[in-house]
C-alpha cells in the first residue's frame, strides 16, 4: 500500500495526526446500559497485562469465562519472526496475563500456539510470547505438522466446507482468541476474526475462495469464548508483517468481549474506519454471528491514569 492511499484510508490521518479522540470512532457510541457486567470493554492508557485486568472485569471477571479444572487453549498472532516492539505479535505480557488470571482461576492446563507463517520455534522464541507464557505457567504447542489438525465439516459456510483444525481446539475446554491489532494489506486490518486463520491448516484456501467469507464461515463452526484484541502497539501499516518500528502506533489499547464481531467492530472504528467497510465483518453480522451494531451493546470505556 502506498503511503498516500493508507492515509486517504483514514487510519494514517487519524491516529498518526492525534486527529481522533481518545477511542477513535468508538468514542462516538453510546450503546446501551448496562445491568452488572458489560458487553464490551475498552481501555485505554495502561501497560497491557493492567488493561486486561481492568477490560476482564468490566466483562464478568476471569472466573465468568474459566472454571476450576478446565484446560485453556489461548491462541495469539505469533505468525511472524519479529521482536514485540514491531507489533507483528500480539504482546507478550498480554498473553501472560491472560495465562496468569487463567491459572489463578483454576484452570488445570493454559495451553499457548499458533500456526506460524514463519519458521515456528524463531515466531515463538523472537516474539517474546514462548518466554512469557512459560514464565506465567502455560505450555507452548506446535502447530507447525498436519498432523496435529482433524478435518472437521464446516455445513453452515458459504464457501469454507471443510477445515482441517488444531486438535487442541477440541481438546481444550475454553478458547482465548488474542489478536494484535494491525493492518493487514488483503483485509486492510487484521482482528480477532481474521486471527482464526492461525487454527487451520489449509489456510491457503481462503485466500483463492473468498478471503472474507471464509473468515466468516469458519466462525459458523467454532467460536471463541473470549476475544481480547491487544493494541499496546498497533501496526498501522505495512501489514501483516510490517517493515520495521516505523510501521507501529504506541496506542495502548484493549479491547475484549465474548462476542467476536462486537470486538472486531470496536477495534475497527478506534482503527479510524467502519465495520461495514471491512468484508469479513459485515457479512459475519450478516450470517448472526455476532453484532456490529455497537449502539445496541452496553460498552466499558476506561481511561488508565
């Protein structure tokens, strides 16, 4: 993408000028209120593991979504050999806490991977995430061996039938989905949604078949139970990859919800842009796998001090 159209996109204009207020577009809704717990949480200002802790809360707690004895896959972006700083990954101390409030909740297992687009052991090892998960006591999984995917029929998509998929997605009692907020050059930004790409196999498929709808039909099939979207430092171009600490916005954001349309569509509009501009996102509101109506959801928004 060339540095005039990512600007005209509003995503450059708006974040790297100071031109948006504190939650981007987000701060524009109202939504509904809210009896006990939230819908949607979005937090602003702190270090990523404190934003989790404030966004889990406003949600229901930890304890809301992992019980005692349950076994926990939680699957980050580590697709790429980069350091934390480039926001290629999702954060580490991100995926740590989480880790961490998922042990103290009583979770027997906390079980970490992804399907890497690089070489696997330099993804985990570079992006700081194998060190910080081992550190909060989870364990790390390959995802690199067909063998360790089950072909599953997908009957409710439109052009994603079949999908060979992680076994631990089955294996594991809840799933944690923690995307890192960024620009992706096919679907001009990546999110929870688009994250799933990482528990399949066949994932060249996608993009020869309708990238965005098979984002979306794979959510027919499995959803997450958490969605915790990190933008401690958010790539705002030059994505998925990126090119260097050039490409990344220190935004200190969060942003989590059981409902993963929800959660994309408030990344999407602190992101400077609309969920009905972003394929995958419309048409999951479409199919009714989640809402991206954000004024008919109660919303948490905090500001860290």
């Amino acid at each position: 993408m060339k540095r005039r159209d990512f600007l005209r996109t509003g995503i450059g204009a708006s974040l790297l000028s100071g031109a948006l207020p504190l939650f981007g577009g987000l701060e524009s809704v109202k939504g509904m209120p809210a009896s006990t717990e939230y819908d949607l949480a979005a937090v602003r200002g702190g270090n990523g593991g404190d934003m989790f802790d404030r966004a889990i809360e406003a949600i229901g707690g930890i304890e809301k979504y992992v019980k005692s004895g349950q076994k926990v896959v939680v699957k980050p972006n580590i697709g790429w050999d980069a350091p934390p700083e480039r926001a290629a990954n999702t954060n580490p101390d991100v995926v740590a806490r989480i880790v961490q409030r998922c042990k103290e909740a009583g979770a027997s297992e906390v079980y970490v991977f992804d399907n890497t687009c690089n070489k696997w052991d330099r993804c985990y090892r570079n992006s700081g995430i194998e060190e910080a998960v081992k550190a909060a006591g989870g364990k790390m999984i390959p995802g690199n061996t067909e063998s360790f995917y089950k072909e599953v029929d997908i009957p409710n998509g439109v052009s994603l039938k079949k999908a060979k998929v992680h076994k631990m997605i089955f294996e594991s009692d809840v799933f944690i989905n923690v995307p890192v907020m960024k620009h992706h050059s096919s679907t001009r930004i990546s999110l929870a949604m688009k994250n799933l790409m990482g528990v399949v196999w066949d994932r060249k498929f996608y993009h020869s078949n309708d990238l965005h709808q098979c984002i979306a039909d794979f959510c027919t099939f499995k959803k997450p139970d958490l969605n915790i979207i990190d933008g401690y430092n958010m790539m705002t171009k030059n994505g998925p990859r990126g090119v260097s600490v050039a490409d990344v916005t220190n935004l200190k954001a969060l942003i989590a919800s059981s409902d993963i349309v929800a959660a994309d569509a408030a990344a999407t509009k602190m992101f400077g842009l609309e969920p009905s501009e972003i394929g995958h996102i419309k048409i999951a509101h479409s199919m009714r796998l989640g809402n991206m109506n954000l004024e008919e959801l109660s919303i948490s928004k905090q500001k860290m001090a």
